[in-house]
C-alpha cells in the first residue's frame, strides 16, 4: 500500500470511527505516516538530482542509440522491472511478467489501475503492461521522470524497492 493509500485509508477510518482508543491509535499512525511521507520527500529531492542524472544519462544514451538494452529494476528479488526501449521517436516502458506478478500478489488491482491511469496499456493476452512517448527527447525525459516518480511514490511504497534496485543497461559494441 503506497503512502499516500495509507494516509487516505486512515483519515476516512478515523472520520467513521468514533471510539477513542481507536480514535487515537489512528491519530498517531496518521501522524507518522505524514511524517514519513515528509521526509521522504525531503531525501527523494536532495537525492533526486544525483539519482536521476543517472538516469537521465542513461535515457539519453538509449536515445542516442549508444546502448541496446535499457532496465530500471525496481526489486531484482521479485523481477520485478521497466524495461525500455526506443525506436523512431517513440520511448517504450514496459513492466513484463505482469500475470507472475499479479499471481504471486506483487502487483495488486489498485497498483493496475494506478499504471493505467499514468497511461499504461495492458497487453492483449495481461502479460505485460506498456507505456507509450513521443516526442524531442527533453519531452521524453520530463514526462518519462514525472511518471516514474509516480510510480515510485504513489503506486507502490517507495521502500519495498531499498537495496534491491538499480540500473542495468547494455552498451552497442563498436564494429
């Protein structure tokens, strides 16, 4: 449950709730929950520049057609991954694995939902899931950036990712 679910879920059940032990118990989660949100914030902005250059450095390779292969493991233990490609203006994302991944309760309804309101398209037969951008690379990258901030913040929970992500790419060898 991402963050922000968390903090909705809890502000309507305390609204509904109106025994005080709840009530109260309710209160402080909430409370902690805004402040963990905040200070992820605060690291995700001092970290965001040097992370997402990175990033940012590797699109622009995979753009630049300098590398073949493009991969933002999300959590390597479950598979869990975007990989990219791009081709005559367009940047592909896709998350393969998706029936695995709902199987196994790794993806979840709401998780689905969320890609798909970000503009992802579930495949014909639900094996993977894809995003589609066109455009000049800087449009690329700007809304390529935007939506996997969304995705690492609000559709899932930023933490269920820590040690177990990276970036894996594969450069052109030179003939």
């Amino acid at each position: 449950m991402s963050l922000t679910s968390r903090i909705n879920f809890l502000e309507t059940y305390i609204k509904n709730e109106d025994v005080a032990k709840l009530t109260n118990y309710f209160s402080e989660e909430l409370k902690n929950a805004k402040e963990e949100l905040e200070t992820l914030n605060q690291i995700s902005s001092n970290n965001a520049s040097s992370n997402s250059s990175i990033f940012n450095d590797a699109i622009d390779k995979l753009i630049g057609k300098k590398i073949n292969k493009l991969k933002l493991i999300l959590k390597k233990s479950n598979n869990l991954f975007f990989a990219f490609t791009y081709s005559q203006r367009t940047l592909k994302v896709s998350m393969p694995y998706l029936k695995q991944h709902i199987g196994s309760y790794i993806i979840h309804d709401e998780n689905l939902e969320k890609l798909k309101g970000l503009g992802f398209k579930l495949a014909d037969n639900q094996s993977k899931i894809t995003l589609t951008l066109s455009g000049n690379k800087e449009d690329i990258t700007n809304n390529l950036n935007q939506i996997l901030s969304k995705i690492i913040y609000e559709v899932f929970y930023v933490k269920e990712f820590e040690n177990e992500s990276y970036i894996q790419f594969t450069e052109k060898s030179s003939r």
